[in-house]
C-alpha cells in the first residue's frame, strides 16, 4: 500500500502539472500567431508522437519494469517544458509537443502496470484503478484554473518554467518513493472473495479470468478509446477558443474545472466498482455520446451543466476501462496491454483536435464527437463480451 500512496503522488503531481496548460496552450498558441487550424494541429501532434513512446513502453515495461520509466518521464518533461517557456515561433512550439509526447508516452503505460501488480484480488485492482482515476480527477479539478491564474499573473513564459521545475523534482522524488522489486511477480492474482451471498466476482470477471490464458479482447474494443480520447481532444480544443473564453482565460480554466468535478462525483461512487468494467464502459460512453449530441443541438441544458455530466460520463468510463484491461490480462503483459490502451487514446487524441481544426467551419465539433462515439459503439463485437450463464 505504501507504494500506491507513492504512486498516487506522483502521479497527482504529473497530472496537475499537465493538466494546468490546457486552457493556456491555445491562448500561448494564439499568443505567437498561429491560426486555429494549426493550434488543432499542435495539440494532434503532441498525441501522434505518443505512439512510438506507448509502443516501446509496452515492451520496456514488461521486461525492466515500471520504475525506471517513470522516472525518465517526469525528469525529461520537466526539461521540455523549461525550453517551451522560450518558444517563439508556432512552428516551434509545434517541434517542443511533438517531443513532449513522445517523453510523457511512457508515463501512463508504467503506472497503469505498477498499480495491477500492487493489487491482490480482482475487486482490490479495480479498487486501485479506481484510486487512480481519482487522482488523476483530483488533479485535473484544480489545475486548469490554477494554469489560468499562474499564467494571468506571471505570464506564460514563468508558469511554463515553474511548471517543469516541479516535473522535475516529482521525478527525482520518484527515484526513492517507488520500490518494485518485490512487486515483480508473475503469478495470477487470487479471486475476490465471496459476497454476502457466497457469490465469487461477477460472471464477467468469470469468464475475464479464463480469457487471460487466452487470445486478448478484439481489437474493435480499441475503438471505445480512441473515441472517447477523440471525443476529449475536441472538447479540449473547442473550449479555450469559445468567445467567453478568449475574453478571460479565467473562464476557460473554470470550465476544465467543471469537466472534472463531475468526474470526481461519479469516481467517488465507489460501488461502481462490483459493477461490470464492460457494462460501466458501454453505460458512459452512450451517455456521452448523447451530452454531445446535445451540445450540437445547442439543448436547453446550460453549458456549465453540459461540462459537469461529460465529466460525470468520464469518471465512469476511466476506471472501467482500466479495470477491463487488467482483469483480463495475465501479470507478465500489463505493460503490452496498457501499452495498447495508450496507443487507442494517442490515435483519438491526435484525430480529434486536427477533425475539430479543419472542420469546425462545416459542422459542429460536437457533432464529430457524438459521431465517432456512437460509430464505435456501433462495432463493438458484444458476443464476444457476453458473459457464459452459470447455475
């Protein structure tokens, strides 16, 4: 548990500190001239270069362990940062997130597979997933806003460079506060224990456990993240370049913070977690599907509302789909599976903000995002999720 607690630090820390520049990058972008066009491309770009990282990540993972990538990660990006508060040119700063992306690629795949080793049961690792979805939104519910005033008062040039001295410190702090040796094992985790009605897990868990021997999930189940990070990008991109937004750079952070306090409402459910991983990451993606829909529709709901249930969908889907993947994956392949997992949210992240970019001027970016949401729905292969009935 001491090494979660750890974990769950720097974790926090790395994600307050990436989270803090998504009100202000689009702002910094228009600051040096760029047109919106190319802010969807700089924001893409960042998610292109994820996946020769998540690649390598996947496989370093598995065969060195997590430690010594997420040490790299934290220290390097830390230092890109400093080099991005000196950018004066687009096509600079398009060169600095081409590279941060590539650095950061290794960060999720390394946690994700720490936290399924730590876990002694199927319940205690969705427990865990669940804990990081949790840090993960505790960050994101203050950052954007604290980016917005760290920029309104110092500028962007200083807040670039506080926010990668402390990257940089979380990373040297890294190398004492992980200790993994002890949690390099391959054996299969032990089951959950049984309810109150002498029940074990859940019959999906049942046949999520048979299936770890085997062939992995289909490959259309990736398309559930790469629309759901293809969904976030465009939402991410539309929000700092509303009117209300460009006005105050305030209102941009405050409207990242309403995303991610309806994400931390539905992660503090924690009963969810005896819920099926399948059946929460189905639920959540349809019901956001159906918020952008509405927001393309301009639906009487207001905007702030609007926001706050993308982020209650949110705080459903993460946790699920991390649950999934680790239920149904063997030890000695975290890294590989959770490599995927990236890959998915790097390919979704770098269509949404360059669709969004490029088309905004035709349709609404909503719209995309409730078409590419609904069209992976569409594809997902459900007999193969379909848990065998037992008497």
């Amino acid at each position: 548990m001491r090494t979660a607690i750890w974990l769950y630090l720097f974790m926090f820390v790395a994600f307050f500190d990436l989270h803090a520049q998504y009100p202000i990058l689009s702002p910094f972008a228009l600051s040096l001239g760029a047109a919106p066009s190319f802010i969807g491309l700089i924001m893409g770009v960042y998610s292109l270069t994820h996946l020769p990282g998540n690649v390598m990540a996947g496989f370093g993972v598995d065969k060195y362990g997590s430690k010594i990538f997420i040490i790299f990660s934290l220290i390097v990006a830390g230092i890109i940062l400093l080099f991005q508060s000196s950018v004066k040119d687009p096509w600079h700063l398009l060169y600095i997130r081409s590279i941060s992306g590539f650095v950061l690629a290794f960060l999720s795949p390394a946690c994700l597979s720490l936290l399924a080793r730590i876990a002694k049961d199927r319940i205690h690792q969705s427990k865990l997933m669940a804990g990081n979805g949790l840090v993960h939104t505790l960050a994101s519910v203050v950052s954007p806003a604290a980016g917005a005033v760290l920029v309104a008062k110092i500028g962007f040039t200083t807040a670039f460079s506080v926010l990668g001295w402390v990257l940089i410190a979380t990373g040297v702090l890294a190398i004492f506060g992980v200790r993994e040796k002890e949690l390099l094992r391959k054996e299969p985790l032990s089951p959950a224990p049984l309810d109150a009605h002498g029940h074990g897990h859940h019959a999906f868990e049942d046949f999520n456990d048979s299936a770890s021997s085997g062939p992995a999930i289909p490959w259309l189940f990736f398309l559930i993240p790469m629309a759901l990070s293809c969904s976030q990008g465009i939402l991410f991109f539309e929000l700092p370049l509303m009117k209300s937004a460009r006005e105050s750079i305030l209102t941009s952070g405050v409207f990242f913070t309403l995303v991610s306090l309806g994400a931390l409402l539905s992660i503090s459910f924690w009963f969810l977690n005896r819920v099926s991983p399948f059946l929460r990451t189905v639920c959540g993606s349809f019901a956001l599907a159906v918020i952008f829909f509405g927001l393309a529709i301009n639906w009487p709901v207001p905007l702030t509302v609007s926001l706050f249930l993308i982020g209650m969908a949110k705080g459903v889907i993460y946790p699920a789909l991390a649950a999934l993947l680790a239920n149904i994956t063997s030890a000695n392949r975290y890294g590989r599976m959770f490599s995927l997992l990236s890959i998915s949210y790097s390919i979704g992240a770098f269509i949404g903000p360059m669709l969004a970019g490029q088309l905004r001027g035709q349709i609404s970016s909503y719209f995309i995002a409730f078409f590419v949401l609904m069209l992976a729905l569409s594809l997902l292969p459900l007999r193969t999720f379909k848990a065998p009935v037992t008497t």
